[in-house]
C-alpha cells in the first residue's frame, strides 16, 4: 500500500529544501542530481528511495544503488535502515560496481552450463605483484621496488579502466622507461593462463558478457528497472558504460555527483560523463542541491569563487545556510619546513577535532616523525608507505649501505651507474667478479685492474667521499650523494622528478650518522605501518583523497606551494595542451576539496614562492606576464561579419586590454571558456566540449563574448 507525500514526510525525520525535495520526487527517467560539498547528497538519496518504495510502490528487488566503496555501501544501508527500518533494507541492494559484475559472471557461466565452477578466481594482490615483479625482471633486466610495482599496477588498473586499447596503451606511455604495452598483455595473459582475474577484469569481463549475450543483459535490464548511483563523478569509463547497457531499457537512471569534486584521475575517473549526461540519455533531467549545510559563509563563499575558475564543469552556484563565522587564515611562513613546527605545537595544543590535510603521503613524513620524537598522539587515515620504497629512497640507503660495506657486489651492482664511477657495464661486472673471487673490496678490485687514469681518479675520489660520509652528521651524507657523488645529476639525466630530497633531509637532520639515519627509516616505517589510530585523538593527519566526503572543525592545508600543490602552473595556456589543462583543473578540485572539508575554522599555509590558489581563493588578481615575441603565434580567427556593429577604436581597445590569456570570458552559444591564446584581436578559446578561434572585437561589438567575472 502506497503512502502520500504527508503520511511520507512523517516517516523520515529530517526536513529537506525545494531543490532536495524536488530531487526525491523526481523517479522516472534520467536524472543527474549535482550536489555541492556538504549538501545532504546521502540523506536526500536515501530519501529518494523511500520514496520510490513507499509513495510510488516500486517493489525494492527492483532497486539498484550502487556506491563507490563496500564501506559506502554499508554505510547507506545503515542509513536507510535508520529511516525505514532494517527488513526493508534488507530487500534493497547496495553493492559496488564491482560486486554486480561478479554477479553478471557468474550468472552467465550459470546459464551457460558451465556452473559457477568455470568463473575465475579474483587473484590476491600477492599473487598479482608476484606475477608482475616476474615481467618486470624479465623485461627490464631489473628487480622492481614495491613502489614500481604499486605504480605498474595502478597504470594496468587505469587503463582497463578507461577501454584502452593495446595501441593507445603503447601510444600514451612512449615517455616511460617501462615498455607498458608489453607488461600489460603480458600480465592478462599469465592471469588468464592461471585462470585468474583481477578486480577490474571483473568489469572487462561483464562488459563483454552484456554487450554478446542479449538474454543476461535483458536479465539485468529487468532484474535492476532502477538504478541509482552514488559519488557519480568517481566513477570510470567502463563503469560508467555498463551502467548506460543496465538502465538502457528502462531508461530510468539517478545519478549523484559532482564533477567539481572529482579529484581521481589516476584512478581513471570519468567525470566527462556527468557533462556529457544530457547528450547520451533521452530527455535527461539535470538537478542541482546548491545549499552548502557544512562550512561557514566564508569558506563556501571564497570556495564557490575559487571552483568557478574551471572550465570543465556544471554552472552551480554554492551558496551558504550558515553565517560568516571565522575568517579564512593564510599563515605565513618563511620556510617549508616550518610548518612542522608551527603543527608540531598545534598538536601539542590540540583540543578539538583538527585536521591536517595534503596532496601526498609522503608531505606528511617529516612531521610524524617530529610528532613520534615528542611524543605528542596522532592518527592517520590510509596511510601510505611506498615512499619507502620509492626507487630514489633506495637508491639513497644502497649508496649509504654500500659506503659500510664496499664488498657488497650486489649493492654496487645497483648503484656504479648512478654515481660518478664512470664504470661502462662489462667494466663493473668485471671489478665484481675480482672482488668476490678475491674477497677484496670493490675499490681493492678496481686497483688490480689497468683502468684508464681518469676512471681510476674518479673511483679514488668516490671512495674517499664515501668513507667521509660515514663519519658526518646525516643530512650531510644526504647532500654529499647528491652534489659531490653525483647522484644529483644521475636523476637530471634520466629526466627524473626529485621530489624526495626535502623529505630526506627533513629526516636525516636530526640523526648524527648515516647510520642512525637508516635507522630511523626503518623506524618510521615500521610505525606507521603497525600505527593502532585512536579514535578519540582529535589530531588528524590525511591525504585531501581520504578526507573525500568527510568533514572536520578545524582544517590547515600543508604545501600549497606552487612546484608542490599544484604540482604545476602553466605559465601559457597557449602552450598547455588539452591534458595539461585538464591536470590543472584537476588539481584545482582537489584544492577546492580540502578548503570544503573545514566547517569552523580553515587555515592554509603560505610558503616563500607563492601559491595561485590561496591568491585565487583569496580573489587576489593574478598578473598576467606578456607573451615574449617568441611565444606569438598568428592565429586565423574566424569571422563574424554578419554581425558587426560600429564601435569606436577606444571601446575595442578598452576590451582587448581587459582580456589576454587566462581570462574566462562567457560566449553566448559556448558557454564559459578560457583564453588560451592571443594575437591581437583574435584570440582562442577552449570551452568545455570544444576549442574555437574568434575575432575578439567582432564577437564583443554583436555581444556574442564577454568577460566573465567571477
């Protein structure tokens, strides 16, 4: 028996606005329902299908909601059940993406014949880095880091789940080191030999099965006539194309998202989706929940501002339901690593839920270990350790573990090419060989040698820095493998981001010897691995990607620095290609995330080379630097002349110095682009789903463009 709106609303304890009541109410047919930070997207799809069971009398077996994690999915169930009661939970299904392609598997080997006995095994992640630890010895000649072998899996993972081809694969990592094309179907090969899957196979695999085999996709299609899916915007290609062959039929879809909060890119999320919405399903519905209920007015308010500086996203407008409160703080600092101290003490200090939010794990290092000396409690969430065995970290502990022990032919194997030795391979070999036959030390070795003097120099020379370094405080050590054993420029040559230094020495300062500093690698290691996180502590140490969806009183942003957070800047939109931009933008949300996590208080630390960001979210104007004559390009603008009016030159010149690159302008059939490139009156323009070159001056005089302030 179904209920009225009335008799509903008594049943749900909560109070919803116009645009989340209209956003429950509307069951039939697409719907993209873009929800800001912190607008009740949970409560209001929860609701929404209390609904549907209740006032529209759809049975709940017919229910679908899908979720982005198996804890999500627990976590709405609860809610649901919060509401409307644990039975009626019980019928509704709240899965992952994952979940319900094991489901279409193994229902197909069902009907098949086969029995679910033919369905392959999911392979545990040992199982999996085993296999690809084999290729990548057998391809690179080479033993890989677990830090490789995260990242080979990560890519793998990427481009299953973007669709990409064996040939775009080999096309879009023709920069790498690593022949990835090669590692790819040669680990899908070793699975399927071993009849294992891994988890995103589970979504090639089901995808293939609804696109060949109309009777399971027809099963689906009526077994799920609603479907519902949350965190839309974290969602990939392949997710997001068998979730269009499941609600084909009935046409009935509701997704809950927001693409300016998408910020898992490397994950292969596809927010295009959500843009693209309206094209690909029948007379699509897009709502929007614009009421922020989290943070105070002047956190939604620089944050609405700052979002809005995208060029890839939905028109919302953020708005606050709280008053101003607290003031954004920039706290100004005069190094990097004074942010340590200055959190050290406000840790020390802590008596309310306190968050210290980051781009990376490894920005956190240095100040566990300063909160670990001291003593002082902490928690993180998902911690991460594979900067400890990212390949320069070992790189550095084999240069130091080799200086202890230079007979260790192993070691020096690893290292004689990143160092100044000046050693050609056979060569190397050769003094390995003599030192293990002979028991000498690798430099004893290279003596017994006739090597050309200038390469028996440089061994003498690294041999007395490497006996020094022993003896020297660590962050020392540290700089001498750097600048004076030439490691330093190792990484320069090989095109390598040394992005670790700082984190080194941060904790090398401290140790009296290389030794010690190992030491206490190790140390750290093994205690955040082992750390037990006390949910009482109210000092909270996470990534901004694991803060996703949570919410905290009091919130400082480390490293946003220019170099650090963004990783980049383009410095000419001209030259930034369209993946460049999409990466800015990218990195822009995942700002815009961590100032939405903060409800009370928000504070951002400014460091020496300045941030865009805190100057954007601050509504500071960026100074445009003038292109250099060798940056001009001519640009062949397209006409308007069916559309002139007169206006004088002072109008036009008054306009063209208004605009230049960087500027977004609003166009009236486009919608809002940003200025790529200027060369006098024309100027190009890349929209959302498209680039355009215009007359500047003829599309202003007829009002086609303007610039849009925001």
């Amino acid at each position: 028996m179904t209920m009225d709106t009335s008799e509903f609303k008594l049943k749900i304890p909560i109070k919803l606005n116009e645009q989340q009541r209209e956003a429950m109410n509307t069951v039939d047919g697409a719907v993209l329902l873009l929800a800001v930070p912190g607008s009740g997207k949970t409560t209001v799809l929860v609701a929404r299908i209390g609904y549907m069971i209740y006032c529209k009398g759809i049975v709940p077996e017919n229910i679908l909601t899908l979720t982005y994690t198996v804890a999500a999915a627990k976590d709405m169930a609860n809610r649901f059940a919060s509401f409307f009661g644990e039975e009626m939970a019980y019928r509704l299904q709240f899965r992952t993406i994952n979940s319900v392609c094991l489901q279409i598997i193994r229902y197909a080997s069902e009907v098949s014949g086969r029995g679910s006995q033919s369905v392959f095994d999911i392979a545990e992640e040992s199982e999996r880095m085993h296999i690809l630890s084999q290729i990548y010895r057998k391809t690179m000649d080479d033993f890989p880091t677990e830090a490789e072998l995260r990242d080979i899996a990560s890519q793998i993972a990427f481009f299953k789940n973007m669709m990409l081809s064996n040939d775009e694969i080999k096309n879009s990592t023709r920069d790498q080191d690593i022949p990835m094309h090669i590692i790819f179907k040669e680990y899908n090969a070793t699975l399927y030999e071993k009849r294992m899957m891994d988890f995103d196979d589970q979504m090639v695999y089901a995808y293939s099965i609804l696109t060949k085999w109309d009777q399971v996709l027809l099963h689906f299609q009526n077994l799920y006539s609603y479907i519902c899916v949350d965190e839309a915007q974290d969602t990939s290609k392949i997710q997001h194309t068998i979730i269009n062959l499941l609600s084909k039929k009935s046409g009935n879809l509701f997704m809950v998202g927001d693409e300016d909060q998408s910020i898992y890119g490397f994950r292969a999320a596809y927010p295009q989706a959500l843009l693209e919405f309206e094209k690909v399903h029948d007379n699509a519905k897009v709502l929007l929940m614009e009421e922020n209920f989290r943070s105070n007015a002047n956190i939604v308010n620089a944050a609405d501002g700052f979002i809005k500086m995208n060029t890839i996203r939905h028109e919302k407008n953020m708005r606050a339901t709280r008053p101003g409160g607290t003031q954004i703080r920039i706290v100004d600092l005069k190094s990097r690593s004074a942010q340590y101290s200055y959190l050290t003490k406000v840790a020390r200090d802590c008596d309310r839920q306190t968050a210290v939010l980051y781009r990376d794990n490894e920005f956190v290092i240095p100040l566990v270990d300063r909160l670990d000396r001291e003593g002082i409690p902490y928690r993180i969430r998902n911690a991460d350790l594979t900067f400890f065995t990212n390949r320069i970290v070992t790189d550095v502990s084999n240069i130091i573990r080799f200086a202890e022990n230079t007979r260790d032919t192993e070691l020096f194997m690893k290292i004689y090419y990143k160092i100044n030795m000046y050693l050609k391979k056979a060569e190397a070999e050769k003094i390995a060989e003599i030192s293990e036959r002979k028991s000498l030390s690798i430099f004893d070795a290279a003596d017994s040698l006739n090597l050309p003097i200038n390469k028996a120099k440089a061994l003498r020379g690294i041999q007395t820095h490497l006996k020094n370094m022993l003896t020297e405080p660590a962050d020392k050590a540290i700089y001498r493998i750097y600048h004076y054993l030439g490691f330093g420029s190792y990484l320069e040559r090989n095109h390598t981001a040394d992005d670790k230094q700082f984190v080194l020495k941060m904790i090398a300062q401290n140790e009296p010897s290389p030794r010690d500093f190992l030491n206490r690698m190790e140390y750290l290691q093994n205690t955040i691995k082992k750390l037990k996180n006390d949910p009482d502590c109210s000092f909270i140490l996470s990534t901004i990607h694991s803060s996703k969806g949570l919410e905290y009183e009091t919130v400082y942003l480390m490293d946003v620095d220019d170099g650090l957070f963004p990783e980049s800047v383009p410095q000419s939109l001209k030259r930034a290609s369209n993946e460049e931009i999409t990466a800015y933008e990218e990195e822009r949300r995942l700002f815009y995330v961590g100032v939405t996590r903060a409800k009370d208080n928000l504070n951002i630390f400014k460091l020496p080379n300045g941030s865009t960001f805190i100057r954007q979210l601050m509504g500071e104007k960026d100074e445009k630097p003038a292109l250099t004559q060798k940056e001009k390009r001519p640009i062949q603008a397209t006409s308007y002349s069916s559309f002139k009016r007169k206006i004088s030159d002072e109008e036009a010149q008054h306009f063209l110095r208004e605009i230049g690159e960087g500027v977004i302008i609003r166009h009236k059939k486009f919608g809002r682009g940003v200025i790529s490139e200027m060369d006098g009156r024309a100027i190009k323009v890349i929209f959302r789903d498209s680039e355009k070159t215009i007359d500047a001056v003829v599309a202003f005089s007829k009002g086609i463009i303007e610039v849009d302030d925001v």
